[in-house]
DNA sequence: CGCAGATTGTTTGCGTGCAAACACTGTGCT
DNA sequence: AGCACAGTGTTTGCACGCAAACAATCTGCG
C-alpha cells in the first residue's frame, strides 16, 4: 500500500499539506480508536492554539529564508531598540514580550554578533543598559524593508482587509 | 524618576501592558535613537509574526494553567491519536506539524509519561508504531471538555463571528 | 537480482520560551 | 538608621522547534 499522500522528505512547514487521510493501516497492537469519525466533537484543526502554531511557524520559516543572520526574537529587540534607544534589559524585555531569562538569552546572542552592546547604568546599579551597536544600527537599517516584505509574504493569501481585520482580531488576544 | 508603568514583577504573558511610554531616561552611553518616532515605518506591534507570538503566550499560558499535565503538544498528539488511531511516529509528526526531531522528543516524554506506547512495525523495520495506552486514552477523555474551554477562553474578547473569521484567516496562512 | 534513491528514525547543536530559586540593589516607611 | 519589600539580573532545568548529518530499511527500475 503506502499511500504516499505527504510527500516533504523533512520539514514541517513551508509546505502545507492537509490532513493526507491515508493512515491508520495498520493498528492492531495498540487497539483501534474508540471513536472512529470524530473525538468527542474535539478537531484539533479548528482549535485556536493549533492553527497559531502552524501560522508562526510558516513566518518563521519565511523569516529565516529572507533574513538568515538574525531571528525574529533578535530582529524584534534590534527594531525596539531603534524605536526607542537604548534601555534597561528588563525594559527591553518588557518591550518585546520576553521574560528575563528569554531577553537575557537574546541579548547574550545579539552581543556576540556584534549588534548590541551593554553598560552597567551608573544611577542604578542594578540595571544593565542595552543599545544598537554601529552594526546593528545599519543591519537594521538595512533589513527593515526585507521585514516588512517578510509580513507581507506572510499573508500573501489575504487582500488587505483581511490582513487588517487579521491583525485587529489577534490584538485583541492579548 | 522610575516611571514604574509596567508592574508585574516577571513573568510577560498573562498580563498585557501596553508600551508603558516611560522609557529612554537615560540614553547617554549609547548614541541616541536616529529616528526618534518612527523607525522607516516599522512599526513592531502591527507586524504579523510579533502579534502571533503574543497570541500564542497567551494561549499557552491559558492552557498551561488548565491543563498542567501536559504541554498543548503533547495534547495535540493525543488527539491525533484518539482521531485516527496509532501510526508511524513520522506520520504522526506530519500529522501535528512538527518535524522529526520534535516528534521524537514529544513521543518520548509522553512514554515517560505513560500515555502513550510505541511499538515495531513488524512489516516496515524502519517505523516505529505509537498508539495511546489506557491512561493516554482516559487522559485525553477526561480533557477534552477542558481543552475545548481553553479555546474559548483564549478567544474569549472575540464574539463567535469574529472567532470563526480569525480562525478562518489564520488556516489560510498555511 | 542489484543498486540508486527515497523514507524513517536518531542524534547533535542551537535558539526560543517559561518556572523557580537566588543575589544584589533600590525604595519607602518607621 | 534600619528593615521589609520591590525591582533587576542570573542561573538551572525542562520543553518545543528546526537544520544537518547518519544509519537502517524499503522501493522502484533496469
């Protein structure tokens, strides 16, 4: 048999295949689902968690095809960064919904690639000031287009009402 | 000074300040912002991979919080398997969009937790078998209900028209 | 039959993410 | 001044998530 309906040798996104529908074959030894059509009215499909997580990780996949020298985490504290300069680590964290083992990881990263430097803020000596680096400054400069491409390919599918109505519904998530 | 906007001693999702605004005190050290408002019109919070990652820590925080014992993957194999029965830990990584290494790691902490049992596929040696055991299956029955809520909830700002057409614009992203 | 090429599973390395525990510093109140 | 409490940064442990490289197996085709 071996219906070959998903082809994709590796990855998971990029390519977007449905749900193929040629499985369960053989499942003898693990007795065979309770419910055959439906479980309990529950489609993991429709749910919204789900259908996030394939959406991101389509971005992610698009993101580090057009911009490969720094994720969208990265990417996200370098943009914050040029819109509002430099700033306490916890802030910038804040500024881009990461905790502050997340930022630390981030800044850590970013500082090694040599767009982001840090010093110790003299008022308060708990903090530590995080800031574009002269690299990071240009790399950013010259990759805000790239990103915005990136949002835009993201939702190719959807005309610019959609897109809009897109980004109101999922603000309103949070 | 210590504009003190944003609360929340750690943690990023769950709760959702805004950009607070109090920000870029002291900038000294590191060279101001170039673009003091806007950054070549890169607005971070309009872009589709900044929002649908907020989305997806508030979800994630919802459905941690409700349903402690496993993580929203390790939920999203289980339904697969009450869906359509045991199969090929590849298909079943297809089948819940994640590739091979993240499968592998998913299946194996859900055998350690007892909820699910591989076996050899007798008739293709490369494939390993992965099925719900009794404990997975009542796991999973016991909730559903409350996966389903955890939906809701996490939609819960949007009336039922808005949350079918987020829900249909997502799925298009794919 | 026999071999090239595809599938499947595994491993390693790296980068998010979060919880929890900790040390240090700042603030407010007495 | 002194002390409780809050804010900041660090570390550890765990769980995704992906790329790349491998070994074992299967398949199709000559």
């Amino acid at each position: 048999m071996q219906t070959l309906c998903c082809r994709s040798p590796r990855s998971v996104n990029v390519v977007a295949w449905g749900l193929c529908g040629g499985y369960a074959k053989r499942v003898k030894q693990h007795a065979a689902p309770q419910t055959p059509p439906e479980t309990a009215g529950y489609r993991l499909d429709d749910q919204i968690g789900y259908v996030l997580r394939r959406a991101t990780q389509r971005h992610l996949a698009i993101f580090s095809e057009v911009i490969p020298e720094v994720t969208t985490t990265q990417f996200a504290v370098l943009a914050r960064l040029a819109e509002m300069g430099a700033q306490s680590q916890n802030h910038l964290g804040r500024a881009t919904a990461m905790d502050g083992a997340t930022i630390k990881g981030v800044v850590d990263r970013l500082v090694r690639l040599g767009l982001v430097e840090t010093a110790p803020d003299t008022r308060d000596r708990r903090r530590l000031t995080v800031g574009l680096s002269a690299a990071g400054r240009s790399l950013f400069a010259a990759r805000v287009g790239d990103a915005q491409d990136i949002s835009d390919r993201t939702v190719a599918a959807l005309n610019p009402a959609e897109r809009a109505q897109l980004l109101e519904l999922l603000s309103r998530l949070t």
